[in-house]
C-alpha cells in the first residue's frame, strides 16, 4: 500500500483499537470514509480488505463493515477427541503423490486402515488490478475433460516458500510480475482422505515483464473483471479449489458478494 493508504489503515485501526468504534459497531459506509478520509474508493477497499483478512472488522452485506464482537464468537467444543493413530504403512510412493494405509481408532470405533493420499504443498495467487480485474488463464484440463478459469499456482518447491512459489508461478504461468503479495488464508482441499496444504496469496498490481516460460502450464492469459466472477461460477467456469477460495475470499472482503443469484 502507498503512503496515503497507509495513514487511513493506521487511522481505522485507531478507531477500533481506542474504542471510538466499540465491538459489534458498524463503520461509517464507503462514501463517507472515503471523503472524511481524503482517500479514493479503491484505495480505501484495499485497506479495508488487509483489516477484513486481519480480523480487524468484518463484511456484513454489500459493503458494509462492522467491528467484529468477540463476544459472541463461537466457543471451541472441549468434548471432541481426536483419533489415535497407530502406525502407517505405504502403498506407493513416487516425486508426485504417496498413498498409503494409516492404522486409526476413532472414539469409540474399532480400530481400521484408512486410505490417505499425500500430495505436495500448493501456492496460489489472485492478482488484482487499478481496474477490478484478476489475472486468470482459460485452460483445459484433462482430468475432468473440460474448459474453465483458473488463477496462477502450482507446488512450492524444495528450498523455497510458499511465498515465493506464488511469485514464481505468477510470472512463470502468465508473464505478468506482482507488485507484492499476502498470505490470506491456508485451508486443505479434502481433508477427509488427502493431505496436501493451500496457500492463498492476493496482491494488487502486476507488470508485464515477458511471454509465460511454462508453456505446459499456461493457457489464454486474460485479466478478467471481479464483476463477472458470479457468472463465472454460476456456470460452473471456474476450476480448481484454489481458484474458488481465493476469489471468494476477494469477493467477500469487498462486500461484493458470490452468491450464484446475483450472476448475469
């Protein structure tokens, strides 16, 4: 962020932190933010989705923020137990996936083996632009044997982090550089039998530094309008979880909403 947004996000955290906007207190709406403090509308969505995606205030309905009331969050259950695991055993192993039987007792349940596949650690990056776009490549997939809207993203490699395998990917995919990313979120794509980590990276601004060099991996490279993102949903045009969770997450910090309803 630039110096102008930095006073504004250091001034709203103030409000909050001084108790001028109390818990469960509602912000005053985009407009008047954005005359009382002297900074522009897009500008001042930026800010308020770094304090959104801190914790720092919450969305509740089309741009509308409010101080969250830690009151009433919702308390963690102190009578769940976790499963015992006894001991696994690998099935098949090579550099792409592992699958293996884990011997588990679940409260209360005979002891079994349960399938579990082990996948690598993935970075993923929505890249936005001065305009409401996000940089996405129309790709095909195999797999599924379809079409669809995909963001940059692909396995952090030995040696590096997640950060910088979202940078690389970026720029690797589509030719574009981000002017910087944030982590937003980590979250695992099927928890129920695999294992392999997310990592969500939102950034804005990007510039065109050369042709994409991982031919195998880019598609048709499209900055596409936030916009059109229900629409795209909607018609089932987005692939991948990465892809979903990030935008979701975008959406939902601008008070713009996803729900497939509100798709042209």
């Amino acid at each position: 962020m630039g110096p102008k947004s930095e006073r504004v996000y250091r001034t709203i955290r103030e409000w909050i932190t001084t108790g001028k906007y109390h818990p469960g207190a509602k912000l005053p709406s985009e407009r008047t933010l954005s005359e009382e403090l002297e900074i522009g509308r897009t500008a001042l969505r930026q800010v308020l989705a770094k304090l959104v995606a801190e914790g720092a205030v919450e969305v509740h309905g089309r741009s509308s923020y409010r101080v969250p009331d830690r009151s009433v969050a919702t308390e963690t259950p102190t009578d769940v137990e976790p499963w015992q695991i006894h001991g696994e055993r690998t099935l098949y192993d090579n550099r792409w996936v592992k699958l293996g039987l884990v011997d588990v007792e679940p409260p209360g349940v005979e002891r079994f083996e349960h399938h579990v596949v082990r996948l690598h650690h993935v970075a993923i990056a929505a890249v936005i632009d001065h305009q409401d776009r996000v940089l996405m490549m129309w790709r095909y997939r195999f797999v599924p044997q379809s079409f669809g809207w995909e963001l940059p993203g692909g396995i952090v490699d030995e040696g590096e982090n997640s950060l910088q395998a979202a940078l690389r990917e970026v720029e690797e995919e589509t030719g574009w550089r981000p002017d910087g990313l944030e982590h937003v979120v980590t979250y695992q794509p099927m928890v129920g039998m695999v294992d392999s980590p997310h990592e969500i990276f939102v950034g804005q601004g990007a510039k065109l530094v050369g042709e994409p060099t991982d031919l195998e991996e880019a598609g048709h490279i499209a900055w596409v309008p936030l916009a059109d993102v229900p629409g795209l949903m909607a018609r089932g045009e987005l692939m991948g979880s990465g892809t979903l969770v990030a935008l979701l997450h975008v959406l939902a910090s601008r008070g713009d909403g996803a729900s497939p309803t509100a798709a042209g």
